[in-house]
C-alpha cells in the first residue's frame, strides 16, 4: 500500500473506455459519495449535489443526446452520433456533480463552484483509492441547457462534471505531468 503521498503523486484517471463492472455496491457508493462532499465550503453552504446515472437509464440518455445533436447540427457524423448513444454506458456508473449555488449569498458564486470541483476531485480519490477506476469529464452535455433540464437541474444549477466509476479493465496510461520549476515563481522575486 503506498504512502498517502505516493499515492497522490500517482493520481491519474482511468480513461471511461476501460472501466467496466463491477462498479461500487450501494455501500461503497454511499461512502463515497459522502466522502466527496468533505471538501472546503466557505459559509458551510453545502452547494453541491450529485445525480447518478446508472448503465441502463444511460443508454436512455444517450439515446436523447443522440436526437439532440441532431437537432444541433444537421449533419452529424455517424461517429458522433454513436458517440452520443455510448456517452453514459462506457462505466457502470456516472455521477453527475451539480453546483447548487445559493444565489445573492456574501459567498461569492465562484468560490460555491470551486467548492463543487472539489467534490469532483475527491470522488475521483475516494474511488482510486479504493481500488476503482475513475475519470473526470465535461463535453457539451455539461454545458447544454436542455440536457440540465434533463438531469432536473434548476435555472441557478450547473454541470461541474460527469465522474465516470468502475473497474478498471487495464492499466490506465500515462501522460507527461506540468514542469513544477514552469509554474512556480515568487512574489518580488
């Protein structure tokens, strides 16, 4: 088991593609659910919530975005229109993180939304650590209001992003990681 440090310096997602059943039983999905919502939370506003899709109302879903491309862009290709029908059954499990803000709070809306990025980022943690695949990803559905309406989201809501959970069926790739000494710099230096 390695360090809680080597472990994060290990983070990487495991693409949707390769994450296939099992994914998390009802208690392991609780669990993690509840650990993603252990994030900063300036005035404890709680303006985060989570809806699931589960592989069978996905292929439902998928089969709506199908038809909303079309209604988008006359001419999809039929590659992106398979796209759309697999986006929500690549993993057993998708959960949708919403940004519930409370509007007109001192808080300013910008920090509720980074503390909703952060509930995405610590399900993406709470599942590897415990041995599941995850990946973090948006696409135009995250940003499509008609989708959100889909989803049951109000006028104030937004899409921080789509976790997708589940096992791993390979090993995740790697990617070339920034260059620290290109990111840092001090102040009146």
């Amino acid at each position: 088991m390695p360090s809680p440090l080597e472990f994060l310096a290990s983070r990487g997602s495991t693409p949707s593609r390769l994450l296939t059943d099992p994914g998390p039983s009802p208690e392991q999905l609780r669990e993690l659910l509840q650990i993603g919502l252990r994030v900063p939370d300036h005035g404890r506003l709680e303006p985060t919530r989570y809806v699931l899709i589960d592989r069978q109302s996905g292929a439902e879903l998928g089969a709506r975005l199908a038809r909303r491309l079309l209604a988008k862009d006359p001419d999809p290709t039929a590659a992106a229109i398979d796209k759309e029908r697999g986006r929500f059954v690549r993993a057993p499990l998708t959960i949708t993180v919403v940004c519930s803000p409370c509007v007109g709070h001192k808080v300013p809306e910008c920090e509720q939304q980074l503390s909703a990025g952060c509930t995405a980022l610590m399900l993406l943690l709470a599942a590897e650590a415990t041995g599941f695949g995850a990946q973090w990803l948006t696409g135009w559905p995250a940003y499509d209001r008609e989708v959100m309406d889909w989803l049951g989201l109000t006028a104030e809501e937004s899409i921080c992003g789509f976790i997708y959970v589940g096992t791993p069926s390979a090993e995740r790739p790697n990617r070339p990681r920034p260059d620290l000494d290109a990111k840092l710099s001090y102040y009146g230096a």
